[in-house]
C-alpha cells in the first residue's frame, strides 16, 4: 500500500468533519495513487472549505465567478529532502467545498461522504495529470474513478454510507 503524505486542513464551519471522513480521504488518496502506482512518498494536501473560500478561488485560478465543487493545483515533480534526508515529492493540494459537495450528494441521492470521497478521487487523478476536456479524456478519468470508488465501497450506484 501507498504511504503517502496526506494532510488534512478543515478550513470551514459550516459542516462538522469526523475522524471517520478524514481516514476515509487518507485512504481514498493512497488507494488512488497506488491504483495508478504513483510516487509511494507522494505528499498531497487537502483543504475543506466553504462555498465563499473556493469560490474566490475559483474566481482568481480559473476566472470563473461563482463557486465549484473541487480545485486541483498539481505541484509538478517538486521534490525537496525532508527532515530524515529522503526525497519527499510534492503531489499538489486538493481544495473541496463541503457546502457544495452535501447540494451534490442531495442532487445525486447519494451520501455526503460519498461525494465527497469522489471529489477527493478526482482531485488527485487532477494532480497526477488526468483531466476531462474532451470525451475521451471524460472516460479515461470517470473509469479511474469509478475503479477506485468500487475499491472502497463506494460505486455510483450505491448510497454508500
């Protein structure tokens, strides 16, 4: 398994996190990133936000005035020696608005977590170079994602948790 570097930063009050969503996000990433046999010493940041904090985000990244569901800011092959004198690689931050992710998860009659596990999966698939601007790029990254959240439990068609 992946031992990643995964840190977490609730930066939001509006929707309580447990420690049971955290490990879920810890172990979606490591999962993704072993699945597509990523750096084993990869180091991804994810901040939970609100809609007003990703929204200004959106707005000064992607010029885009109102806000998303994920953002994705890949760090490219930055690596640096850590404290133990291992070479760490910096993956990127993933930053979820956990406002827009519970209107998803209602929108899609699936769980909270499960959106928000999904929004997580596709976040680092971001940082790891996938994206979905034309169809066959939309169905190499949904496949990925799909493959994963069935590895967890969390295929489209169930409610999840």
């Amino acid at each position: 398994m992946n031992l990643a570097q995964v840190v977490i930063n609730d930066m939001q009050d509006k929707i309580k996190v447990d420690q049971e969503l955290k490990e879920l996000i810890k172990k979606a990433i490591e999962l993704t990133l072993d699945l597509e046999k990523a750096d084993p010493k990869a180091e991804v940041s994810v901040a939970l936000v609100d809609n007003a904090y990703i929204h200004e985000l959106n707005k000064i990244y992607r010029g885009k005035d109102a806000p998303t569901d994920v953002l994705s800011f890949p760090l490219g092959d930055e690596s640096f020696v850590g404290e133990n004198e291992e070479i760490e690689h910096l993956l990127g931050d993933i930053v979820v608005s956990l406002e827009k992710a519970e209107e998803q998860a209602k929108i899609y009659g699936h769980s909270f977590k499960r959106e928000v596990i999904y929004l997580i999966v596709h976040g680092t698939l971001h940082l790891l170079g996938y994206d979905h601007e034309n169809e066959e790029e939309r169905k190499v990254m949904r496949e990925k994602e799909e493959r994963t959240l069935r590895a967890l439990g969390l295929p489209r068609e169930e409610s999840g948790l």
